[in-house]
C-alpha cells in the first residue's frame, strides 16, 4: 500500500523529521515501512495495517507541532506505543516496555516465572547460565515500574570483579576503567529508551549505574535496585548491597554460578546468599536453565558443551 500525506507547516519539517530524519527512522523501524519525503508530501509505503499505524503516529506529531516548535524523540516515542498499545490487546505477560514497536514479553516458561516473581516480591534472586535473560528482563521490569509510576528511580550495579584481566592496566580514571565493566547494564537500557532520554535520567539521578562500592552507607527508598553479576560478590558485599533496600523499593538480585571470578579462596556471595535466605517469606528465588536461553542458537550449543564433563 501506498499513502501521501501533505505536510501541514512545511517550515516545522526538520522538527518532524527529526535531526538526520531521526523520527522517521523511528517510524520506519517500528512499523517495517518506507518514508520519503518529496516535496512538501510525506510518502509511506508497506503492508496496509502498517501503513495505517505510521500514519496515525505523523498525523499526532504534526498536531503536537501546531502547539510547539519541536519534537523530542520522547514525544515520538510515545505517540507509537501509544498507537502500539490502541491497535492490539496487551497479553498478560508483557511488560509494558517496547524495542522497535514491540513489547518485551517472556520468551519462555522459566522467564515468565522471573517476571512474574519479580513483580509479586520485593526481592527477587535468579540465576542462571548466559543468554537467559537475567539482566535484560530485570531492567525491562525496572523501567516498566518508571513508567508506571511506581518507582521514582532505577539503580543499577556491578562488583568490578576482573575475569581474568585486571583494572588497574585499563587506560583513563576510575570512570574510565569502572565503564567496561557496567556497559552491559547501559547496552539494555539503551535498547528500551533513547540515548538522550537515558543521559537525561542519569543526570537527574532518576538512572544510576555504579560499581557496588559505591552503594556503602546508602538507603535507596521508592527503587529499582538491580545487583547483576553477583556470583562475583563476597558474603560481606552481598550483605552490605541487601541492607541498601529502603521503603516501597524492589531489589532484583541476578547471577551466572558457573562463571564466579573471585580468587579461588574467597566464598561467592551468592551463593551465601541463596543459602542463608532460603524459604523467607517475600524473597523469591528462581532458577534458569539452558532451555531458557534466547539469543543466538549457538549460545545454547557452547553451554551445553562446557558443561558435558
């Protein structure tokens, strides 16, 4: 199908298109479609349905830009989920957080067990081996909960534990050095959010991602208090990052226990942890396995080859 819409106030065309036509990227990305511009007409062409919903989407941003000069990319974000959520049924299971139009559900009966514990306790545990998506469904919930208002901040953490390589031989300062090892975090926030909106966040304080050390003497009330790699803990930090959980806050601990990098005479706090906190009432304790991998096929295929004895 193919559909022309005249542009309403051809002088606010960079601030529909976006800078480097970066809305219509958005649009395109979303709802698989072509846009092109000609003239004063915006062209789109796709599958019909397709074509309908990135219509609706440039029909709310041109009305938005009668009120005002500009367009955030927030603004056309939220005009697709907005269409997204209008032209379909939400399924029980989805979190309430899109990647390119679609919302992030559980892939598999273990992951939704994760998200289901995670939404039903304060504290939650899970472990399991890479690629389950631990880390990735943690902070899909902890934006989630952002957005639905029932946190007012996301903290992120990681013990700066080497695997094999060591910190001090990074290049740069602290930051410099403490960056590779919290990029995961910041690679799944970046799929959920835009960049601005995330370098926004960070700057009001409403997303932190810090190295655990940092969290000593602090109260974290009305949070998201996401742990990941935490096989790579000591008893005396997993204790230390617990006692951090402050009111109305939810803590999502999450770890590998096969790939524990401390030296070889220091205790996991984790595995402490899983221990001592067993069968308390509100901490929810889950387990993923190699049938819950989701990336790549042969993800699955290399852990089932290291773990065969």
């Amino acid at each position: 199908m193919n559909l022309s819409i005249a542009l309403e106030q051809p002088q606010k065309k960079l601030a529909l298109f976006g800078a480097a036509d970066r809305h219509l990227k958005m649009i395109r990305e979303t709802f698989g479609v072509a846009v092109t511009s000609r003239d004063d007409e915006l062209h789109i062409s796709g599958e019909r349905e397709q074509v309908g919903k990135a219509m609706v989407v440039l029909d709310q941003m041109q009305k938005k830009l009668r009120r005002q000069d500009w367009l955030s990319a927030e603004d056309v974000g939220s005009a697709i989920s907005q269409v997204v959520a209008q032209t379909r049924q939400r399924e029980a299971d989805e979190i309430d957080v899109y990647v390119r139009g679609r919302a992030i559900k559980p892939k598999t009966d273990g992951q939704k067990s994760y998200v289901q514990a995670m939404m039903q306790n304060d504290l939650t545990f899970c472990v399991g081996p890479a690629g389950t998506g631990k880390t990735y469904l943690a902070v899909a919930v902890a934006a989630h909960m952002l957005k639905q208002g029932a946190a007012k901040r996301i903290i992120l953490a990681r013990p700066a534990v080497e695997a094999g390589e060591r910190l001090g031989f990074l290049p740069g300062d602290l930051q410099a050095k403490v960056n590779p090892y919290l990029r995961p975090l910041f690679d799944a926030l970046h799929d959920m959010m835009e960049f601005d909106q995330v370098k926004r966040f960070m700057v009001n304080d409403v997303i932190e991602v810090i190295p655990l050390a940092f969290m000593r003497g602090r109260t974290l009330n009305e949070s998201v208090i996401i742990l990941d790699e935490a096989q790579n803990t000591t008893p005396s930090q997993m204790l230390m990052f617990l006692t951090r959980l402050g009111h109305d806050s939810k803590m999502i601990v999450t770890g590998d226990p096969s790939q524990v990098d401390l030296e070889e005479d220091q205790a996991s706090g984790l595995h402490d942890a899983l221990r001592r906190l067993s069968g308390i009432r509100g901490i929810a304790m889950v387990e993923l396995n190699r049938q819950d991998i989701v990336r790549h096929r042969l993800v699955q295929n290399i852990v089932n080859a290291y773990e065969r004895k």
